[in-house]
C-alpha cells in the first residue's frame, strides 16, 4: 500500500529471445536472471503483490519458487515479438479479480535496480503528483554527435551545425534504461497503454544500477559488477 494506493508490481517475461535464448532463466552468479526483480520487488515497503506474466511454465515454475505470483499464462498472441509492454500489463490488469491503482511494471532485464529504487520511484510519483514515473539514466555520449551516412558512405551532413562544440557546452541529455515503470492505473486505461507525454516525469539513476541485458556481452558485464561488489 502506497499513501492509500494499491500497488500492483507486473514483471513480463516471456520465454522467447531471440538475441539471448532463455535469458530470464540464465544463472546469474548464483540465481536465475528473473530472481533478482522478484526479490527487489517483494522487498519493496509499498508493493501490495508482485506477479510475472509469461508464456513459460519454466519462467512459471522459477518465478513461484522465488515467491511471485503467476496466476495464468500469458496467451500466444501477447508472447510474439511484436508484443507491447502496454498489451501485457492491460491484459493482467483485465484477468484480476481485485482492482489496484498503481502500476508498477519491472523487467527482468535489470537485476541491478534494488527495492531502494522501486520506492524512491513512487516516493518521486507522489512528490511530484505524478500520472507516471519512468527511470532514466544520463546518456554515455551526446545523441548530437550521432547521425547518419550520406548516399555515398561519407559524413556530408552528419553532424548538425550546433553540434560542434566542447561537450562541457552541451546540454544534458538522458535515456530510458528500462528499469521502472510505475503508472496510475486510471492513466493506464484512458490512454490504452504507457505514454510519455501526460504528468510523467522522470526518476534519475546511475549507469551501474541501469544495465540492462539485452546481450551475452550485457549477461556477462552484469556478472562482473555483481561479482565485483
């Protein structure tokens, strides 16, 4: 419970990955890749109940044993490549019985993000009379020295004119890492899925807590910070 608000923590994971086959069930250091959301979950002081949606009875089964909810399997059709985050926490919000009013969906692709984080994020929800927080992390390099190749392979115009400058001259810029999404479930249904633009703002963490395995290069960094310490 959080200020009077019921919230419902909502981990996707499904058992299809292309770039890292099974990769919610890789041993990571000592316990499966999708534990360490679980478990930074069910620390979490405002979280009323923690469920993983899958189409896996594998991810089901690892996921129970960790303390989470899985109350059905994910259909088909919501397990595809294509699939939305937006899809999947609809659809777990339609299939239970008792109604919540904050959403809190984590990706198990994150196992650096802690339950101080989960809470400092709603913390920053309700400072700030927030509809959503969304966690980002500072850029590793200015999208203005990013562009694209001309028809001919050279650099012609790759650079945009304001770009040309120190990078203390800079502006700050800042990306999604993928670690928190907490959304008023109001918010949720009236824009039929996450968004961006309506009172959401942002929750600041560091580049270590924001790796995000997408990668066996991602796995194995991950690794090593957790074994590091």
């Amino acid at each position: 419970m959080f200020n009077q608000n019921k919230v419902l923590a909502i981990i996707p994971a499904r058992g299809g990955s292309k770039r890292l086959p099974n990769k919610n069930l890789m041993m990571l250091v000592d316990k499966p890749l999708i534990s360490w959301t679980i478990e930074a979950a069910l620390l979490s002081q405002y979280i009323d109940r923690v469920i993983v949606s899958t189409d896996s009875y594998d991810i089901k089964q690892i996921s129970e044993s960790y303390g989470a909810d899985v109350p059905f399997i994910r259909p088909p059709e919501l397990a595809a490549d294509d699939s939305s985050s937006s899809e999947v926490i609809l659809h777990v919000l339609q299939k239970l019985d008792v109604q919540y009013d904050v959403v809190v969906m984590l990706q198990p692709t994150s196992p650096m993000r802690s339950f101080m984080h989960i809470d400092e994020s709603l913390e920053t929800m309700l400072n700030n009379q927030a509809d959503g927080i969304v966690s980002v992390t500072p850029c590793e390099h200015s999208p203005l020295w990013a562009g694209t190749l001309s028809s001919d392979g050279s650099l012609t115009d790759f650079l945009d004119v304001n770009a040309n400058r120190r990078s203390q001259e800079l502006p700050n810029f800042y990306r999604l890492n993928g670690a928190i999404f907490c959304y008023k479930v109001e918010n949720l249904i009236l824009n039929n899925g996450i968004n961006y633009k309506n009172n959401i703002f942002p929750y600041f963490m560091d580049r270590y807590s924001s790796v995000d395995i997408d990668t066996k290069d991602d796995f194995d960094y991950a690794e090593y910070l957790l074994l590091k310490g």
